[in-house]
C-alpha cells in the first residue's frame, strides 16, 4: 500500500538557480495554507521549509493554518485564489485519499489544483494513551474486544482515518472514528484519556512517545524506522500489507502560469538541497521527496488517487462524514 516515490532531481536542482535568475522579481509576500492545526505532522513539514523556499525566491514566506475537513477548506481557499504565485497549499496525501472516496467535495482536487513539487514524506505510528492497559496491538485489540473504544484522526479521510478504519476490519474490532482538526487536539485528547488510540504521524508524536505520554505499539512502514527502532512493524505483527505514510507537497492554484510554477518548483529543489533542511525533516522522522517537475508530481498525484481508490474499494472501506 505504501509507494515510495524515487525520481531524479539533479536536472532541477542544475536548473533551479537559472529558473530563479530568469523570472521577474516578486516581492509580495507568499502565503502558504496548511489545512491542518499548528503543531501537527503538516504545520511542521511546511515550516521547515518555508525559509528555505522564501530565500531562493527572495520573498517572505507566511504559513497559514486553515485546519477543517481533511484539509479541504485550505484546499478550496487556493483553488479559488490568483494564479499568480501569491498564494499555494502545503498538501498531503489526504488530498489523494479524498479524491479517491468523496466525490461529492466542492472542488476538484485533481484538476482544480496545479501541483508544483514534492517535499518529505513520513511514517504513521499506532499511539496509545500510555495508562491503557495494553503494551502491544494483540493486547490493545483484546481490550478493544471487551471494552468501548475509539480512534482519534486528524481529520476525515486522511491517512490516519484510513488506517484506523483499516485495522478496526482486519482486527475486528468496533471502534468508533473521531476525527479533529489535526494531530495536535487528537493527540492532547489521547493524553487526556478521552480517546484510546490513533494512527499518527511519527513527526507529531515522536516528542511525547520519548517523554512518555504516548506509548508506540507499531509503524506502518515496511521496515521498521529509525526514529523508533525497537517498535514493530504492522507488517511483522501479521497484518499483511498494512503499510500507510504521508507524503507531503505545495500545489498551486489551476491556471497558474507554466513559468511561475517552474520558478516555485526551482525553490523548492533549492531548499531540499540544503543539508540542513535534510537533517531537520529525518529529525521531525520524515524523508525529503523530490519529484523532478510539476509535471511528475501531477504524474504521482493522479497516480496516488487512483492507489487510494482501489484501496477503499478492496478493503470495503465506508467513509461517513461528521
């Protein structure tokens, strides 16, 4: 279930510094919609790059959070923006997965928007509350068996709601979706004992899992990550294929013009190249991500919504709005 995207970027990066001398000066500050909470596995991918994109392109760059409906509302709000390079999403495979089960959304999440370029991709980790009476995922669907449970998500349809829609069928066990405006209010909710479990990114819970206020019962990567080495896979538990990470990427509104998304795509391969920006995504538990072109992120895109949609329809997964 889980793709890794591997594509050359050396042409873009030998390229980047041309782009840039190229294009006319903009000097208006460039806002940036994150369609999650503050705090959370996006608002902190996005954050970390923004500095580095604002110097390649010699322009403030202001993060704006817009959490709500799985990162639609954010989503909505660039679609309908200027095609002017004045404002762009900081998106996440959510967009893929929305696309792919909700086709009542307001706007077209494939052709509405203009995708620019792959950032960082990171794992999810199955999360308890670390007061539960569970130290392992047989242990937390024995208790779920026997007692009313639910699971926290950042939002309907994203990975983390997707995951635990697809362990509560391969575990059997009912439990009920919450969903949240992003990590950081389900993970306080998990704290706070009024939720059991979550599938969240390890970038968001890696912090309170080493503080003990979380414990890490699995990853759902292939092999195991380095962030937290001695928690198993998913896979190794027996549960075949559970495999579910999140890439994240900046798309642009529909019509924006070849040579402003070239120029963004150019800043954005120049701030992945800093070493520095590397070791604070594998810090946050994430990868960097190149994707070439705005043309071959499209191409992952449309390729990713068309995984997802075989997913929920071979899992049988029903995703209800609340």
């Amino acid at each position: 279930m889980r793709r890794r995207l591997v594509l050359p970027s050396l042409a873009l990066a030998m390229a980047a510094p041309a782009a840039l001398a190229q294009a006319p000066a903009d000097n208006r500050p460039l806002r940036v919609l994150v369609g999650f909470t503050p705090g959370g596995s996006a608002d902190l991918a996005a954050r970390t790059i923004a500095d580095g994109i604002g110097a390649a392109l010699g322009r403030q760059v202001i993060i704006e959070n817009r959490p709500g409906a799985g990162s639609i509302i954010a989503a909505t709000a660039v679609s309908r923006a200027e095609p002017d390079g004045g404002m762009l999403l900081f998106g996440s495979i959510s967009l893929s997965v929305l696309a792919a089960v909700d086709p009542a959304l307001p706007i077209d999440l494939v052709n509405d928007l203009v995708p620019i370029g792959l950032v960082a991709e990171g794992p999810n980790v199955l999360v308890v509350n670390p007061q539960l009476p569970v130290k392992s995922v047989r242990e937390l669907i024995a208790w779920a068996k026997a007692n009313p449970a639910s699971f926290a998500s950042g939002g309907v349809a994203t990975t983390q709601h997707l995951a635990g829609e697809m362990f509560k069928e391969a575990a059997k066990i009912d439990i009920v979706h919450v969903p949240y405006k992003g990590s950081g209010p389900a993970l306080a909710d998990i704290m706070g004992g009024r939720i059991e479990m979550m599938f969240d990114n390890v970038s968001s819970s890696n912090q309170l899992i080493r503080a003990g206020k979380l414990r890490a019962l699995a990853v759902t990567t292939a092999k195991r990550t380095r962030q937290l080495p001695d928690v198993p896979t998913m896979v190794e538990l027996g549960f075949e294929n559970f495999e579910t990470s999140v890439w994240f990427g900046i798309f642009a509104p529909n019509r924006t013009p070849k040579e402003v998304a070239d120029r963004i795509a150019a800043a954005i391969a120049t701030a992945l190249s800093d070493p520095k920006a590397v070791a604070r995504y594998e810090a946050l538990g994430m990868d960097v991500l190149r994707s070439d072109s705005p043309e071959k992120f499209a191409e992952f895109f449309r390729r990713d919504v068309q995984r997802w949609k075989a997913t929920v329809a071979r899992a049988g997964i029903k995703v209800e709005k609340s």
